[in-house]
C-alpha cells in the first residue's frame, strides 16, 4: 500500500465484502417475493460455522461451503413455512432470526479464541499497479473480488437476461408470470435458497477475514438488520444495494478514525453512530414516498419544487408488487 490512507480505502473495500454478498443475497431473495427476515441470525451462525469448518479443518474452502449451506439451509426452512404452509413470511424470519442467534453462540462457545488462517490478499496483476485505484481495489482477498463480481453478476442477470425478467415477474405480478409458463413456487425457493447461500458466504467471510469468532463479542450481531435495510435503501437494485455497503462501511471506518481524534467523545458512542445514521439514510429515501411530502412541495416556488421532486424522484424507492404475499395456483 502506498500510503495509510489508501490502506485505510482499501479497508473499506475488504470490510464491505460480507455486507455485499448478504445484501445481494437479500436483494435475489425479495426480488421473488420472499423476505428473509433472519438475516441477522443467519449470519450469525453461518460466521460460527464457516470458522468452526475451516478451524478444524484447515481448509478455506469447507469453511465457506460450510457457511453457504447454513445460510441455504435457514432460508429454505422460511421458504417451506412461507411457501408451503402459507404462514406469515416476517414473523416466521423474526423468530428464525431470534432462534439462529442464540444457537450460534451457544454451539460456538467450544470455539471462542481459537486461531484460524486469514485469507491472504491476492494482488491481481496488472490491475493492482494502477495508481491510486490499484492498491485500493486490486490488493483484496478472492472473496472480496468476488463481491464484486456478485454484484454485476446480479445486476446483468436482474436487468438484462431473460431468466431476470421471469425473476422480476414471479416478485411483481406473479399470476402472469405463471400463465406464461413460469413455475412461481419452484423458482421462488430456488431463489431463496440462492440468496440464502450468499447471506451464509458474507457470514463466514466475516469470521475467515474481517472478524474472527469471538462469540457474543464478535461484532457481527446487527449487521444482518443493516444489510436489510440496505437493500430497501439501495431499492431493491443490485447496484444501489452495494453503494449503500460500501456506505454503511465508510461510516464505521469514519468512527475508528475519529475515535482517537475526539478522545473525550465515549467510545461506544463511534461505534453505533453507523446503525442509527444508516436507520436515518433509509427514512430518507423512503421519506419521498409520503402524501404530506407531495402536499408540502406544492407550496413550495416552481423552480424549488421541481428541483425538489427531481432530487426525490431519485430517492424513492418502490417493493417488489408481491413481496411477502404467498403464491397459489390456480
């Protein structure tokens, strides 16, 4: 690295990559008309397994698989309640959420402290040597290459192939969707077991390179709320979602970095000012959804209004037509 603060940039990029991989998994999940609402504790419990998998058995590779099939695992069992027994999609994921959680740290107490390999960064040839840019996006981990990735992959699959199209309809108007051949049902659990797996990836990547498991003092509870509100921030778009991880992981990067600066500030004080500002972006954004805000804006002078309604125009946010309501057919 150049300098300590294109390290520090470089950090962001590397620390972002766990939100990324459960935010677009989030985003594949939701886009079919599924809400995973465990996240958090999925997350959890993939980073308690993934470490748990890769501590025993030296083996990068098993620890995420390991933590791709838990997150699999918890998002099939919300898309079998949801699905199939037609139960309520967010208070089956809020007590799934509960559950994960305390399984995870009552299973990995046997692996608190325990040592296990970082993953190596692995500077890409060529790229890394680009200035500036280089060393900032070009000297990271596979996993956070891989976040990349994962994001153009969603978006191109969301946006510009076919089987995105399909994907769009079954989470918008799944009745036409399924007149034209799309089997609704099916393809809203291969979504959510897909969406799940990534979700499990963000967790073990968590525990394998940003983190470490440390039970209850991991630092990873709460991400999993974060990660779903960044997808309603990012409204539902793949790309959107990632600027508002890499946001999300600025504004804790700013309160390590301000924390030594303003030594009489509390400590804790830094480290939850991202969670309510985050909570505080997502208001924003859905703010321009509201009757009263139209009402207000038509007092306001045209070229004001107009500027205003351009700005909110881009802001707003609207949910996949059938998120949440189950699918029968007919």
């Amino acid at each position: 690295m150049d300098s300590p603060l294109i390290f520090s940039f470089a950090s962001i990029f590397g620390w972002a990559g766990p939100v990324i991989f459960a935010v677009m998994g989030e985003t594949l999940t939701e886009r079919a008309g599924v809400i995973n609402l465990s996240l958090n504790g999925s997350i959890i419990l993939a980073a308690m397994v993934g470490f748990a998998a890769a501590s025993t058995t030296g083996s990068f590779t098993l620890g995420f698989l390991a933590g791709a099939a838990i997150g699999a695992l918890v998002a099939m069992l919300i898309a079998f309640m949801s699905i199939t027994l037609k139960q309520n999609q967010v208070a089956v994921g809020y007590v799934l959420a509960m559950a994960t959680k305390s399984l995870a740290y009552f299973l990995g107490a046997a692996f608190v402290g325990k040592p296990v390999m970082q993953l190596p960064v692995v500077p890409l040839p060529i790229l890394s040597k680009i200035p500036i840019i280089g060393p900032i996006l070009f000297q990271q981990t596979i996993l956070t290459y891989l976040s990349y990735l994962t994001v153009i992959a969603c978006y191109f699959w969301i946006f510009k192939m076919r089987p995105g199209l399909t994907l769009q309809g079954i989470g918008e108007r799944p009745a036409a969707a399924y007149v034209r051949g799309a089997d609704v049902n099916r393809l809203r659990y291969i979504y959510t077991a897909v969406g799940g797996a990534l979700v499990g990836v963000g967790g073990a990547l968590y525990s394998l390179s940003v983190k470490t498991w440390n039970g209850q003092l991991s630092g990873i509870d709460g991400i999993g709320w974060i990660a779903l509100a960044i997808t309603i921030f990012g409204g539902w778009h793949p790309v959107k979602g990632a600027i508002g991880a890499y946001f999300f992981v600025l504004l804790q990067w700013l309160g390590i970095t301000l924390q030594p600066v303003l030594p009489n500030v509390n400590s804790r004080i830094f480290q939850v000012a991202p969670f309510p500002l985050m909570i505080l972006a997502l208001l924003l954004v859905n703010i321009g959804n509201a009757e009263w805000v139209d009402r207000t804006l038509a007092g306001l002078p045209e070229d004001s209004r107009k500027l205003a309604n351009k700005v909110l125009r881009g802001m707003r946010t609207t949910p996949p037509a059938a998120l949440g309501i189950p699918f029968e057919n007919e």
